[in-house]
C-alpha cells in the first residue's frame, strides 16, 4: 500500500511517499517558493536527484506537479496517481477537539477553520494543501496528524496557566504543546529498545526550534513548548521560556506595539539573540570555538536550560528510564549532547563520550555508560513516517 505524506506551509509543499509493505518512503521532495517563482526537488533512492524551476501559483499547482512527478515515466516510482492507497497531512495545531489523528471529514475541517487564530502561520496553509490534495484525489481517504494530539492526555494541572481561568473559557489559553509527532515517534522507539512500555522518558527534539517532552506509560505527560511554539529551551531565533513581564517591558522602553516585541522574541532572540551571529548552531558553535564569548555564552544558556527542563520532569516523573536526543541538533552535535549530560550522574545520566563521540550520524545509538541507571538513546526522528503509519492505521 502507497501513501503519500504532505506538509503543506505558506510557500512550500514538502512531500514523501510510502510504501507501507516495505515501510520505506520511496520518493520525497518539496515545491518551493509557491506563489513567487516555483522551484520542484524530488528525489528517489537509486534515481538521480531533481531540481527544477515550475510555476505553481497555489497548493493545488504544486499537487498536480508532485503527483506529476511521481507517475512520470523516468523520474516517477508509481504508474498511476491510483496506486496511492491515502493521503496523510501533517498540521501543527488540532486545537482541543482533534485529540487524535482523523479522517479528515467536514467537521473536521470546519474545526480546524474555526481555530486558524490560535496558529495563524499554519493553519491556513495547511487546510489550503488539504483542499487541494481533495481536490485532485477525491476518492481516498485523506488523514489529518496533528502536532499537538500527543499532548491530549496531559493533566489540567500541567497544561492550565495559572492565570484568570476566564482566559482558558473565553479564548482556549493554555499550554497546547508541538512537535508532538516526533516525541511520540522517538518515545516509542525508546521504550521498544528499553523493552518496556511503561517506561518514564524524556525525549529532547533540538532543532531549529527545540522542545523537551515527558512520556509515562507511552503518554505525553508534560512538555516544554506552550500556547505556540515559542515556550520551553532557546530556539534559533526563538527565547523559549523567560518572564513575561519582559514583553511588556520591552513594549514600553522602545515604544513598540506588540506584533514588534512578538517579532523580538520569535525572530530576534535565541541563539541568534544572544550570540549576534547566526542562528544556526553549527555557525554558533564555530564561533564559540574561535573565541566569541557571546556565542560560548548563547550554547551555555541553551544546555542551561536542557538541564533545568530534564531535571524538572524527571522530579514530575518521579524517575527516568531513557534520555533521548533527536532532531538536527539531537542527532548531530555531539558535543551539546555531551555538555547536557555532564554532571547528572546524580540522576543516572551517565554517557559513555567515547562512543558519543564515534556513533555513526543517522542511526539510533545508545550513547550511555555501561551500566548507567538510565539509558541515552540519539533516535533519528522521522515524524513523516509516524503520519504514514497514522494514515495506514485510519485507512485499513
Ligand atoms: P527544523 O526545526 O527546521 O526541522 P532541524 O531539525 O533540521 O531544524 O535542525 C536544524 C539545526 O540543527 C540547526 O541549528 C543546525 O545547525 C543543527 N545541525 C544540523 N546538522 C548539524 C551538525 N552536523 N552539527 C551540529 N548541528 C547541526
């Protein structure tokens, strides 16, 4: 069975597609610059990859050129558009409602229209690259995933502000958690590997933008990200958790509304903010090593607060079993890794440097001390497949 996953933003259309016999995506690519000018990648294990420049005005433009693409004669792994069995699309928010992935239906859309307010970036996009995968593949099932359904089981107490409770009733204010699709795939491999279901993990996914999340018995039960994405550790552009009088303060010493104190936190701040340099961690940490003390400073902040948010779940969890690293950071930079790790041994969080140092990049590794309490893992996240074995699971 084919099914085709789709992450559709404001100007882009990503895309990967699956065969769920072998569980292996089988093309994936992204139409880029929708609107503007169109730029199409594809690529195919064994094939040479493809780039081209394609005019898609809209999603559906973009559909038609992946679908295209996909059933052509030398480029394409399919023979028709009816070999792929579903659609599965990723979306960032599925508000309190959508607790779990779903067929998408009417009403569900008509919900995810009526809370486009609460993730005004990605909603509209999303639905618009739903309508047009509708549009033009009518009759199979298309699936919505939703980024923040792994944190449908949390508490009130973890996801209640303590703020006017009026807030919550009037305008949905509370914490909604993301990146739910990968924590729920690195958590599941990390209790596959443990050979424990119950198992109490935490699960760090540190990219460009980064959150930390507690698992129990294979439910979410606390994370770091909140309202929006903007909660929890430094991001790359993003502060992550501060005192949100700043805002405020910042509105009032330089007179700016705000959508500006906004822009400052979510595009100004982070490990662009402190260090001046970039906010990508490579070029930080190549500062850093040159001698640039804010960069040292932007990383020493950022594993600061790793710490303090792992330290804190592990005393809501009474425990951990496994510490997982994932995402361009997680999986990659090895010495954050190391830097997180160190002094925690009180915890059980012992890592082995050695092979911290060594493991190979792309591949899960268990990166702990022989005989730690708890587990290290790097898991490679691949949250297009979790949305693939959604839509499967939905579509049977
Ligand atoms: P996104 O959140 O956009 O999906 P990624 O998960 O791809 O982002 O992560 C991007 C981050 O990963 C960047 O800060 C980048 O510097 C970092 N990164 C990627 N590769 C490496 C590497 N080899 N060493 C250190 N950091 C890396």
């Amino acid at each position: 069975m084919k099914i085709l996953v789709v992450n559709a933003g404001s100007s882009s259309l990503k895309y990967q597609l699956f065969d769920m016999d072998t569980n292996a995506a089988i093309a994936k690519g992204n139409c880029e610059r929708i609107g503007i000018d169109g730029v199409v990648t594809h690529k195919c294990p064994g094939k040479p990859d493809y780039k081209t420049e394609a005019a898609f005005p809209d999603h559906r433009a973009a559909i038609e050129c992946v679908l295209k693409l996909l059933t052509d004669k030398e480029l394409g792994v399919i023979g028709s558009v009816d070999e792929i069995s579903a659609v599965g699309h990723r979306f960032a928010h599925g508000g309190e409602k959508l607790r779990a992935s779903a067929a998408l239906g009417a009403d569900e859309i008509k919900y995810l229209e009526s809370i486009v307010g609460l993730n005004p970036l990605h909603g509209p996009p999303a639905i618009s690259g739903f309508k047009a995968c509708k549009e033009v593949m009518p009759n199979i099932n298309h699936v919505g995933v939703f980024d923040t359904s792994y944190y449908s089981d949390m508490e009130e107490k973890a996801y209640i502000y303590p703020i006017p409770y009026e807030l919550y009733e009037d305008y949905r204010i509370r914490r909604y958690g993301f990146h739910g699709t990968s924590h729920r795939y690195v958590a599941a491999k990390a209790a596959e590997l443990l050979g424990n279901k119950n198992a109490k993990i935490v699960t760090c996914h540190l990219g460009n933008g980064s959150s930390i999340t507690a698992t129990v018995n294979g439910k979410a039960i606390d994370t770091s990200m909140g309202f929006t994405p903007q909660d929890g550790v430094p991001m790359g552009t993003r502060s992550g958790a501060i005192d949100p009088t700043v805002v405020t303060y910042i509105q009032k010493v330089k007179n700016v509304g705000a959508e500006e104190a906004d822009a400052i936190l979510n595009k100004k701040s982070g490990l662009l903010g402190v260090s001046g340099v970039s906010s990508d961690c490579r070029d930080v940490s190549e500062a850093a090593e040159n001698g640039n003390a804010r960069a040292k400073l932007a990383l020493d902040i950022l594993v600061h607060n790793i710490k303090k948010i792992i330290g804190s779940y592990v005393a809501e969890m009474n425990g951990v079993d496994a510490l997982v690293f994932t995402a361009g950071i997680g999986e990659n930079d090895r010495e954050l890794r190391a830097a997180v790790c160190k002094d925690m041994s009180w915890l059980g969080i012992e890592m082995d440097e050695n092979v911290n140092a060594t493991c190979p990049r792309g591949e899960i590794a268990d990166v702990s001390a022989k005989g730690a309490k708890v587990k290290t893992y790097v898991i490679p996240t691949n949250e297009e497949y979790m949305i693939a074995l959604d839509t499967l699971n939905l579509t049977k």
